[in-house]
C-alpha cells in the first residue's frame, strides 16, 4: 500500500476515535500519542521522498558531500527535522506545567475562596453573572477546563437544585471557554499560535475582545431567563487543608495578585526579551514559589505541609490534556513534513477562494464533534506566517479560527473538553445540552462573528 494512503488512514482513523471518545469511551490522549508515535515511525523508515521533496537544501548540506543512504535520511530526521517539534512542543508544554503550578499553590493556599464570599446573594440574576464573570477573567490567565472544574464545584457545593445547577453549570462553561479564548495564556489553542509567532498577545485580545464578550453575554442572558428570581442558596464551607497554610484573606489576595499580574506581564516580557514565553512563566512560578513560602515559613519544615486539598480528578485531567498536546501537535507535525497539509490548504484556497470566513465556519462546523485543539492547530498547520494576504502575523486568520473553534466546540459539547467535563459532573445528557443550549451558544457565535467581520472589512483598526 502506498505510504501516502497509510498516512490518510491513520489521520481519519485517529480523528474518528477522537471525534467519537464522549461514547466510546477510549482516552482522546491515548489516541493522540499512539498517533504521534506511528506516524513519526512512518515518516523516519520511508521519508526518502518527503526529505528530498521538503528539504533538498537542507539534506544536501547536512550529507557534506557523502553518499546519500537510508541511514543518512533517518539521521536527518532525527536531528533537523523531530528535534525541531520537539523543541515547538516543549515550549508549550513548559508553559502549561507552570502555570498549572501556580494554580496548584493558589488552591492550596485558599486563595480562591473569595468567591464563595462574593455570591452572598438570593438574587439569582446576580448569582449567574457573578459566576460568570469571574469564570470569564480567570480563564484570561489560566486554562479553561481548571476553571471550568474549580467553579463547578464551588457552585455544586451552593446550589441544591438540579435542574438549576445545569443552567449555572452551563454559564460557567460558556463564560470560561470564551475567557480563554481571547488571551493568549488563556487556553492551549492561543498559546500554541503566540509561540509560533503568528500573533502578538495585545493584537490577538485586542481583536477578540468584543467578540468573546458578545459571546459569552447572549447566552448567558438568555440563560438567566429561566432561573427564578429567587436562589436559596447553602452555606458554602472551604474544604479542609489540614495544616498546609495558614494565610489570611489579606496574605491570600496578595498571592492571587502577584500570581495574575506576573502571568498577565509575560507577553511584555516576551516582547523585549524575545524570550520563550515559558521563561516568563517560570519566572513568575519562581516569584510566587518565593512568596509562597515566606508566608508560610513557620510551616517549611512541618510534618503536616504535605496534605493538599487539590482533588486528584483535577490533577488527572490536567495531565490528560498535556499528554493529549503532545500527541496531536506531534503528529500534525509529522503530517505537515509529507506536504499533505499544505496541498489541502491549496485545494481549500481554491475551492473557497482563501475566504477566510468560510474556513473559519467550516472549521468551527468540524469542531463541533472533533476537539477544538485538534480542529485549530489542523487549521494552523495549514498555512504559515510567510502566505501572505490575511495568513500574515496578526493577520485575522488566526483569531477567527481560535474565535471558530472554541465556541463551535461548545455548540454540542463533545468538542470541548471543558463542556465534557460540564456534562460528566453535572450528568447532563447530549439530548438535553442540545435541546437547551446549543440555539443559544448558535446566536453568540452569530452575533460575535458578525462583530469580527465589521472589525476586519469596516472598521479596519489594525490595517491588515
């Protein structure tokens, strides 16, 4: 069988049991290394070709005048072409890894229970939009589905009503997923495009700024209207943390503000360092690590520092989604060095003419039952920075398709790890997620592309 076929099969094979892990029950990040694995494996033994066909300047200044040999391609491989994916992928990983940190020293040390505080309200209206909001600026800075899970359980733990608890759940999955959306440190889609450079963090928020509110506010609006005006709510108790911190509301807002404002200046301090942007993290890892254990001094050397609150779902979760970014960012990468990628991009330049409003919409279409990482990053991989036209960095492309992708993810839920997460813990079935939600997000995303479609052809603000 022809090597580009095995190829394509693996590909649909891999995008099919993605597509399909929410009934078949078979780990998306499982999928996603056994994918990265063979297909690397593929391209190493028959990457004759594609070398040659790639990277002919490259591999005849690597030979040195030698004798060209399967073992000389597989050398190549290895040290010109897997290193660099590897490299591309560590810097995202690395960055994840830290701010997952930073979270994990957050939660520990309560810093997060002010929120319990701040829903001391009947009103209900007030409740959801409390939610809301601070699901919407948290996934800013830190990734979606934690927040997603942090604020599900706080509102678990307040609201007794089930039927309820869907429409809060519901509001904190839309408010979170469209946060994260429009920072690029808020979800692995925007961090993965910041690190290739094909946008900068000010243009990227900047242009999806409103888009993202329009999203996330009509839903939740119309949300809203089918809650009650009155919401009895229970006494929120903090979970027990045994005698691992003992910090004050005033040593608990410190850290939560060194935290967020450290993560918020690392773009600034990708833009003058020209620095991976994981040293910017692990540098303000490195200061809350400091912090940290200033304020907790009396306890460095306790017996007891060790019991953590963090519930072990989290944990799991968080190292499914770093093992999955492998996996799909590897094998795109071993995708894209055939060429495939790149003559697909061809095909749906000419069959929609580089209409990047299409290609969004369809992206955002495949979405909805393929993961948003998946979908995004294929679309990336597509073209690069030096296409020209509205593929440029900063060009409007890549918003639109992060903007696409995210909200289409939500539409059905099954795209969107954080809306399968929303759906295991409140036990929210597919029929009823469609049924209720799925015309509201619709709108949203309606509204917020029309708003991305006047920024771009009428208001022009960034001349691109």
């Amino acid at each position: 069988m022809n090597i580009s076929v095995i190829f394509i099969v693996i590909l649909l094979l891999g995008f099919t049991f993605i597509a399909t892990a929410f009934f078949t029950k078979i780990n998306r990040a499982a999928v996603a290394m056994f994918m990265a694995v063979v297909g690397w494996i593929l391209y190493i033994c028959y990457g004759s070709m594609f070398v040659i066909d790639q990277h002919p300047r490259d591999f005849l200044l690597f030979l040195m005048g030698d004798t060209p040999s399967a073992e000389n391609v597989k050398l190549f491989i290895a040290q010109n072409i897997f290193v660099k994916y590897v490299g591309v992928v560590a810097e995202v990983v690395f960055f994840i890894l830290a701010t997952m940190t930073i979270v994990q020293i957050l939660d520990t040390n309560g810093c997060f229970d002010f929120i319990s505080n701040l829903l001391r309200t009947r009103s209900s209206r007030k409740i959801i939009w409390l939610l809301a909001g601070i699901s919407f600026a948290l996934s800013c800075s830190i990734d979606n589905v934690t927040v997603t899970m942090m604020m599900l359980v706080i509102m678990h733990k307040m609201v007794s009503n089930r039927q309820h608890r869907v429409l809060y759940g519901c509001a904190i999955l839309i408010a979170a997923t469209c946060g994260g959306c429009m920072t690029v440190i808020g979800d692995f889609v925007g961090l993965v495009l910041w690190s290739r450079e094909a946008v900068t963090a000010t243009t990227y928020t900047a242009t999806l700024l409103v888009p993202c509110m329009l999203a996330a506010a009509i839903p939740i609006a119309l949300i809203s209207r089918k809650l009650p005006e009155r919401e009895d709510l229970q006494a929120y108790v903090a979970p027990f943390r045994g005698d691992d911190t003992r910090l004050r509301p005033k040593e608990q807002i410190m850290l939560f503000v060194v935290s967020f404002l450290g993560l918020w200046l690392v773009p600034t301090f990708t833009k003058y360092t020209h620095l991976s942007p994981f040293l910017g993290a692990l540098c303000v890892l490195a200061l809350v690590w400091v912090v940290n254990e200033s304020l907790n001094r009396k306890l460095i050397n306790s017996d007891q520092m060790v019991q953590l609150r963090r519930p072990r779902a989290i944990q799991y979760i968080s190292l499914q989604n770093i093992l999955y970014v492998i996996g799909i960012m590897l094998t795109l990468a071993a995708v894209k060095e055939t060429g495939y990628l790149t003559r697909f991009a061809s095909f749906c330049g000419d069959l929609f003419h580089n209409d990047i409003f299409i290609l969004g919409t369809l992206a955002g279409v495949v979405s909805t039952f393929l993961d948003t990482f998946t979908t995004a990053v294929t679309s990336f991989e597509m073209y690069d920075v030096t296409a020209g036209g509205f593929f440029v960095a900063d060009g409007p492309y890549w918003p639109i398709i992060s903007f696409c992708t995210a909200i289409g993810g939500m539409m059905f839920c099954v795209g969107s790890m954080s809306g399968i997460t929303f759906m295991k813990m409140e036990k929210v079935s597919l029929k009823t997620f469609i049924s209720k939600f799925t015309g509201k997000i619709f709108l949203g995303w309606l509204v917020g592309m029309l708003f991305l479609y006047a920024e771009i052809y009428f208001f022009n603000i960034w001349e691109w």
